[in-house]
C-alpha cells in the first residue's frame, strides 16, 4: 500500500491548484495529477519495472500533460470559452474552506484509484503479461481518440464558431472525448487484473474505474442540457442528436437528460 499512499499524495499536491479555482481540481489538476503519478510510479517502482510497465506509466504522464496541457491551454487563452463558462460553471467564490477540501480530497482519491491497477501491479511486482499488453493498447486507442476528437472540434469551431460539430469522429458518437477517456481507463483497469490481491485492491480499483465511468456521463450529461438549450431550435441539430448516440458508438443511447443522479 506505500505505493498507493504515494499515488495518493501526489494527486493531492497537484490537484491542490484547485484551490484557486474550484473546477481545477477536476480539470486542470485532474491531468498534471495523472502525470504526476505516471512519473511517481516511474521512479518509486523502478525495481518492478518491465517493458509493459514501463509503456503503461509513460501512457499515464503522455494522458496527463496531454489533458491537463490542453485545459490549461483553453483555460488561460480562449476569451470566449472563458466568457461562456461564466454562465455554465460556478466561480466558488465563497465556497467554504471545508467544501474545497472535501472535493479536493476526494477527487484525489478518486485518481489515485483510477491509477491503483498499474500501481499494484508495480508494488506486486507482477511484471509484463498478456493482460498488461492488452490494456496498454486499449490505453493508446483511448488517448489517440480523445485527442483526435478535441483536434477536431477545435478546426470545426474555427471554421463555423455558431454550430454544433458533427463532423470526424462527432459523426459516429457526439462525445468522443469521453468516450476516448472512458477507453483509455478501461485500458487500465484491464491492464491490472491479474496483479489485483485482496479485497482492498480491488474495492480501490474498481472505486476508480467505475468513478471515472460516472464522471464521463454526468460531463455528459451537462454537455448535452447545455448543447440543447444553444442549439435545440435547430432543426439539423434535433436530427443529429436523435441519430447519432451520445457515448458509445453504435449503441442506441441518445440521451442522457432525464438521468439525474449524474449529477458529477
């Protein structure tokens, strides 16, 4: 458990930004956490370390600076989005110390179990097997998909600011981005399986596989009340949303609206 505790420890120092703005915790500090635990793990398990391994952690730091590069990119520079948001997100200004640490703490706990299947196969030291090789190739496809889908929806945007996209990827699901997220995760969680021991472990692994799950349709959810209200009066819009499926492609789920415990 030394190895989990240093996990958990590192998401905390790095998701900590949020105490500037609230929404970092789960944005900005989400990414540079998982980075930092790519890199912890690097570093403390390197006794454990294999070829599998060694791609799973690096897979970790590329998600991490990738995600939390690119919040902070949007965040810092797109006066638009910035003014958007406004309206969309709460600023926390006067939220209560407590509050903050409460959701501080436990999104830091949430990515320290979202990581725990590769951090326990280090601490077993359980090395390279078909389960890891499996999971580390759905981790890639998950992160080439999420990363293809923001490029995509950045060169829409530019070309028509005031539509929907429904172009590249957005053409089979309307959330790639999670969707791709959601696979990068599942990479993981099934990357680990076979180190998992105990109880313990795998109430923490499964904490964070099924917690990230969550997360990805509640942002989901939003996204999509959100799109409805900007662009419901538009007839192309109406077709797409009730033909294109929201999180997983060619599952016929296209609506996420009435669910409201996905309150994440």
């Amino acid at each position: 458990m030394k190895l989990f505790l240093l996990t958990l420890v590192l998401a905390l120092i790095f998701s900590s930004i949020g105490f500037r703005k609230y929404i970092w915790f789960i944005s900005i500090g989400y990414g540079f956490s998982v980075a930092a635990i790519g890199a912890g793990l690097l570093l403390a398990g390197r006794a454990a370390l294999t070829p599998g391994t060694v791609c799973a952690c690096l897979l970790l730091i590329a998600y991490g600076c990738r995600l939390g590069g690119y919040l902070a990119l949007r965040e810092w520079k797109s006066g638009s989005y910035n003014e958007k948001m406004k309206t969309e997100i709460k600023s926390g200004k006067g939220m209560p110390f407590g509050v903050k640490c409460a959701i501080w703490i436990s999104a830091a706990i949430l990515y320290a179990c979202e990581t725990a299947p590769l951090t326990f196969r280090l601490s077993g030291q359980a090395g390279t097997d078909a389960w890891l090789i499996a999971g580390v190739l759905i981790s890639l496809a998950g992160l080439l998909i999420e990363s293809i889908a923001d490029l995509q929806k950045n060169a829409a945007k530019k070309r028509d600011p005031g539509r929907f996209v429904d172009t590249g990827l957005y053409r089979l699901v309307r959330c790639p981005n999670y969707f791709g997220e959601m696979v990068f995760w599942t990479g993981v969680f099934i990357g680990g399986i076979p180190a998992l021991s105990g109880i313990l472990q795998w109430v923490l692994a499964l904490t964070g596989y099924l917690g990230i799950i969550y997360v990805m349709f509640g942002g989901a959810r939003r996204l999509e009340i959100r799109q409805n209200r900007t662009y419901g009066a538009d007839p192309a819009y109406q077709k797409y949303v009730k033909t294109t499926p929201i999180m997983i492609p060619f599952i016929p789920l296209y609506s996420v609206e009435k669910y409201t415990w996905l309150v994440a």
